[in-house]
C-alpha cells in the first residue's frame, strides 16, 4: 500500500495566462492564475506567489477550494505551507451543505476559520427560507464543531429565535451541544418546554440532560445515558422534579436497562424502572406519548447460557404495581431449561423445563392476596413432520408433568393443597395441503390455491380445581389459536381436556408474474367431541359440540385500495362475537385513509378481556399542493354505566402540515386522550421544522407515525453535497 504524501511533499502546480518573476523571488501570475495542489486549489485573476514563504496573494475573484469546502473573496492572502489566511467580504460553502457570507475571513490552519459579521444558511432555496446571522463565528472542521456569538435565527426574514452563544456541528454527525427546546400545552402539565443539552462523550457512549420547566407543577430535572461495546449495550436515566406545585411533594422516575454477552455461551442483563407514585405517567407522560394507563413497571434481572442445543435461563423479577389494581406476582425466581434438536432422523424433539416460585406482594394490611407457592414443570414431546410439495403432515406426542407447592394462609381450610401434581399426555396430528389453478384475478392473469387444513388434538381429563392461578389467562379464540394444544396461554396452571378437531379451509389469488398475493380468504371451526371440564375461577364452561366459524379475508383490490375481514360467528346465538374490519385507501405519497371497526363481545370470565366496540378513522391527505390535514379518532361504543363507562371518544388527533418550499415545513397538532374513564387529557404541540438546520417546537412525528397508518414526512430532504462535487 502506498504511503500518503505529506503536505511539504505534495506537488504544487501552478498556471495562468501569464507567468513573470520578478529579483525578490516571486511568481507574478496573471489572467487565470491558479495554484494546485492535491488537496487545495487556489485560482483568481491575480496572483502573486513567494517560493521563500509560501505566502499567496491573490485578486480578482480569488476562490480556495479545499476538503470540499469553498472560500470566494475579491481578495485573500493565503499561505501554502502553514494554511493561515484573510478574505476580505467572503462567500463560503461548507462540504456539509451550508453557505454564507462574512465581512471578513480568517483562516489559522487547513482546519479552522473565523469569520466575523456572518449571514449562514443549509437551505439550498435561490431565496433562502431561513438564516443564521452571529456577530462572529468559529468553525473546527476537524473537531466538527461550530461556535456562533450574537446569533439570531431569521425565518422569512421574521427574528424568531436568538442566543448570545450557539455550538452547532458542521457535518451530519453526532455533536456535544443544545439540541432545539421543544415545547407544547397539556392539561396536565401547563405550558411546557423542554432544554435539552446532548454530550457526545465518546463514539460509544453519549448523554443528554435537559431542563423541563412546567406552567402547573414546576422544574422538572432529567437526563438519561447510552452505552454500547462489543459484547453489551444499555441505558439509564430518570427525572426528578421537587415540590411538585399541585401535589407538594417530589416527583421522580428512573429506568435502566443492561444486556450483556459474557462469552462461552453465557448471557445476562437487567430491566429496572421505578416512579415516585401511582398517578405519574398520568402527569408527567412525554409529549405526544400516552404512556397514562401504564400500570406496572419490571425491576428483573436475568443470566442464561446457550448452546446449540440447549438453553437455560434464571430470572429474578418483581413488580411496580401502579393503581388501585391486585398486583401480579413476582416470580423469585424463575429458572428454565429448554432443548431441542430438529430433523434427528427425521424426528424433532423438544424439551422446555421450568421452575418458578412465585410470590404476591400484601395488601396494605398485610393481607395475602392469593396463593404463593412453587411450580415446577417438564414437557418433552417429539414429532414426526412429513413434508411434501403440495402437502406436510405432523404427528407429535408430547407428557407434560406439574408440581405445585403452595401456601395459603388466611385460610388453613382453603381449596389449595400443599402439593399438587399433574401428568397430562398430549397427542395431536396436523394436516394439510395445497392445491393451484391458474384463474384471474380482475382481468388479470393469477394463480388460485385451495388449502385446507385439519388439525386433531386429543388431552385426557385431570381436575385441576385446587391448583393456583399464577400467570394463566384464557386465549382469545383466533386462526392461531385453533392449531394450538391449549386454549389457557401464558402458564401452564390450566391445560384443558381436548377431543376435538379443527378444520380449516383457505384460499388465495396470486400475481401469474411476480407471485404478489392480491387475495386470501379462510374459513374454519372446531368441532368438540366431549365438554369442557377444565376452567379458570369464574369462567363458565363450554358445552357446545362446535365453535364459533372463524372467517379471515384480504384482498388488494386496486394498487392504492386494500382490505381485511376477521370475523367470528356464533351458531348458536346466530349472532357475531368478534369482527375486525380495516379500509385502506392510498393513492400517492403523503395521502392516505384508514377505516376500521372492531368489536368484542364482553366476556363472561374473569379471565377473558375487556370486550371492545370501537371505530376508527384515521388520515393524511393534502388539500392543495402544499397544504395538507392530518388526524384521528377513536370513538368507543362500549356502554357499561356500572363501570362508568359511556360511549366517547377515547383519543382524537387533528393537526395542519404545511410543506414549504424546498427546506421547511411547519405543524400544529392537537391531540386529546382518555386518561381514564372520568380524565382526559388535552394537549397542543407546534412544529417548525428547517431543513439543514433541525426541528424548533415539540416534535410531533413519531405521535403521527404511530396513530396514523402509512404516514410519510412531508418535510423537503436536503441533497447531500458529494465528496468530489466541488473538486476543481
């Protein structure tokens, strides 16, 4: 490889017009003089050149190009072996995109320039839509560091923000300083704005602290921290506010986050958040985020080894309950032993084993809550998979064995044994196949499936009325669920009989050329042949030899209009127990509607969730070339006065976008919430945001991208300037 020239050794050329020296040893150039070296180039109409010092003077549009940045001046002195300099009135572009002017210009090396009475801008207009004007500015190319004095942001000629002192970077790279204050109005908060200050204190770490003063509660401190090494990554961070002005008292959050590969298989980490009270997500969410029904924070830590084909894991967690909720339990700890080794012979064999102790926190009296204890668990199974082009079928046997050691002590008499076990054989075969045609699909060439599917799972009967109810709730009835061993997921303190089979029956359009799917349509139910026998505390038990008709449909109608169905149908009661119906129109970029309805009939167990009767519209849609609406709504159907629930509307977005010339768009969005049944909360943010330079007023845009589907930035992209575009 060959070694790089230093500047002393680099070659300088030189040329013009016309070429004179004169006894004291200097180059008189004139008419398109230039001297060029391999990184610098210096040309204008004059130049007089001293081979003894290097020195350079030049008039007559003198311009230096160097690194990618440019200099233009009627005149400049400049040294070409130290790279100190002076331009008189300069232009300067910067490689990062920026350009201005100054009434002077001084360079002390190849790396650092200072210009006084400065007017810069990034915004690549013929008019600029914004510019920074500072009585003085120091610019660090190697350190990638501006300093600007006296400096006034101008937005169409508008002063709209000032600072004595302003740092900025000069290229798209990460830089210690301000960072633009958000600011915005909530019902909750007041007036609220954000200062943060960002610490780039290594390529592999960084922090930001930051200033919250609030109208209604009072200054907020807050800062969070970022590392990542080769072999682990976290973050920590928190707030702290004294005296809160509404409640008297201090307010604080904190939340680390750690994950850690300690090699030779080996791993750990720990996730730990805490808060001051139950109602400060309530009071203090970010903005633009609902974090208000939050309801318990994880305080767990976790070390685990893996190998091929093994895994085992211990895990320590316990909970932050938030809200006059029963907490969920501690799991003090939780060790698991999982294995697998697929395609043995054609055999796959899995085993998982855990072993938990599980612990629920007193009430404030000191009263048990529910049944502590132990639970202990193994399940190995093995399949058989047989797969074929148009058709797999997959045999599996499985003995899953449970233990429980369970206390209980306000009640000696209680339904719960000291000791509880369970062994459970599990048997199931699922089939299928797959059928193709060539059809059409609207006019156009597509190829049709037809799939069905059957699956057949048999679990024998074992009372299971006095063992606890850790951390199992009732599956919702689904396509996935159907095809599954258990119709209880997270635990195992529940494993229902079953002698039952699903059927199923699917069907898709496909693209004849690129194999798009444009259409799908499927239909199944499960078919009992025995009750149900097993259940939840509460839950009432299935005696119907067959279940609701599961129905799932899509189609891509058009290239911009699109669909989906899910629906579950009651025989019985010939009514619909769950529908979700989702709309789509998008037609060109930035411009898109969403529908939907979903509904849940309310559950007649304690296990099930909350039903649901909601509709949806959400969009983005311009209304002239440069203007365009955003928003959202959610209103619920739900009436259940008993639980002060009414009909209302749960959250609602509404905001302008407008989309400047080439470098600005502005926003304004309003946004309210339901907090809770009887709270909302209101909020309003705006958004100014400059391309090249940054954003001014809270951001918005990541409340728009998770409510709004298919929301794109409207914001004009400034092109990057090429390393070469102004090589000469």
């Amino acid at each position: 490889m060959p070694n790089r020239a230093t500047e002393d050794e680099m070659p300088m050329y030189l040329g013009g017009e016309e070429m004179t020296a004169n006894p004291e040893g200097e180059l008189i150039i004139q008419g398109k003089g230039v001297v060029r070296r391999a990184d610098a180039v210096l040309s204008a109409g004059y130049l007089r050149y001293d081979d003894r010092t290097g020195q350079i003077d030049a008039r007559i549009n003198a311009r230096l190009v160097q690194d990618g940045n440019v200099v233009v001046g009627p005149s400049m002195r400049y040294n070409v072996d130290s790279d100190e300099g002076e331009v008189e009135s300069p232009e300067f572009w910067l490689s990062s995109g920026g350009s201005g002017t100054g009434s002077k210009a001084v360079m002390t090396n190849r790396n650092e320039m200072t210009i006084d009475d400065v007017t810069y801008t990034a915004c690549p207009c013929p008019e600029p839509a914004w510019w920074i004007t500072a009585s003085e500015v120091e610019l660090n190319y190697e350190d990638n560091e501006g300093q600007a004095w006296g400096s006034v942001l101008y937005f169409k000629g508008v002063p709209i923000l000032a600072s004595p002192y302003l740092n900025f970077p000069i290229r798209k790279e990460r830089k210690s300083g301000f960072l633009a204050p958000t600011f915005g109005i909530t019902s909750q908060s007041g007036f609220d704005v954000t200062l943060p200050y960002y610490l780039n204190l290594a390529p592999n770490y960084d922090a930001t602290v930051q200033l919250r003063p609030m109208s209604k509660r009072g200054l907020q401190l807050g800062g969070d921290f970022r590392y990542l090494g080769e072999s682990y990554a976290g973050t920590f961070g928190g707030t702290y506010l004294e005296k809160d002005r509404e409640l008297g008292r201090d307010r604080w959050f904190y939340s680390t986050q750690h994950s850690q590969n300690l090699g030779a298989g080996f791993f750990g980490g720990w996730n730990i958040s805490g808060v001051s009270d139950d109602d400060y997500f309530k009071d203090f969410s970010v903005l633009a985020v609902n974090e208000a029904t939050t309801t318990f924070l994880p305080r767990s830590g976790w070390l685990g080894w893996a190998n091929k084909y093994w895994n085992a894991r211990v895990d320590y967690s316990t909970f932050q309950t938030l809200g006059d909720i029963t907490p969920q339990y501690n799991t003090v700890p939780a060790l698991t032993l999982n294995g697998s080794h697929y395609n043995w012979g054609g055999f796959d064999i899995v085993m998982d084993n855990s072993a938990i102790w599980f612990d629920r926190p007193k009430d404030d009296f000191g009263k048990q809550l529910g049944p502590n204890g132990q639970r202990f668990v193994s399940y190995p199974s093995i399949s058989f998979p047989i797969v074929q082009p148009g058709f797999f079928i997959k045999p599996k046997a499985g003995l899953h064995m449970t233990r429980y050691e369970t206390t209980w002590e306000p009640d000696a008499s209680s339904q719960f044994k000291p000791s509880n076990n369970r062994v459970l054989p599990i048997i199931s075969v699922d089939a299928g196949m797959t059928f193709e045609r060539d059809a059409s699909f609207f006019g156009h060439d597509a190829v049709q499936t037809l799939e069905p599917r059957v699956y057949y799972l048999n679990v024998p009967y074992r009372d299971q009325s006095n063992f606890p109810v850790y951390d199992t709730t009732l599956s919702d009835f689904s396509f996935s669920q159907a095809f599954q061993e258990n119709i209880y997921t997270g635990g195992w303190d529940r494993i229902a009989n079953a002698n039952q089979l699903t059927v199923a029956l699917g069907s898709r359009y496909l693209h004849a050329v690129t194999g798009q799917e444009r259409a799908f349509f499927a239909v199944g139910q499960r078919f009992y042949f025995e009750d149900q026998r097993v259940t939840l505390p509460g839950e009432v038990p299935r005696t119907n030899v067959e279940s609701e008709y599961l129905i799932s449909a899509a189609a891509n109608l058009t290239d911009t209009l699109s669909t989906t169905l899910d629906l579950q149908y009651n025989p019985y009661d010939n009514s619909w127990d769950r529908a979700q119906i989702v709309a789509r129109f998008n037609p060109k970029r930035a411009a898109a509607i969403t529908a939907s309805y979903r509904f849940q009939r309310n559950p007649t167990g304690l296990y099930q969730p909350q039903g649901q009767d909601q509709v949806s519209v959400s969009f983005q849609w311009p209304l002239t070339s440069q203007l365009y609406s955003v928003g959202r709504v959610d209103y619920s159907l739900l009436n259940e006065p008993q639980e002060q629930i009414y009909p209302r509307v749960t959250q609602a977005i509404a905001g302008l976008e407008y989309r400047g010339d080439c470098c600005w768009a502005a926003r304004v969005v309003y946004q309210r919430y339901a907090i809770d049944p009887t709270q909302v909360n209101n909020a309003i943010f705006f958004q100014l945001e400059l391309a090249g330079l940054g954003a001014l007023g809270q951001d918005p845009l990541s409340l728009l991208g998770r409510s709004i589907p298919d929301y794109q930035n409207i914001t004009p992209t400034v092109a990057p300037v090429g390393k070469f575009e102004r090589y000469e």
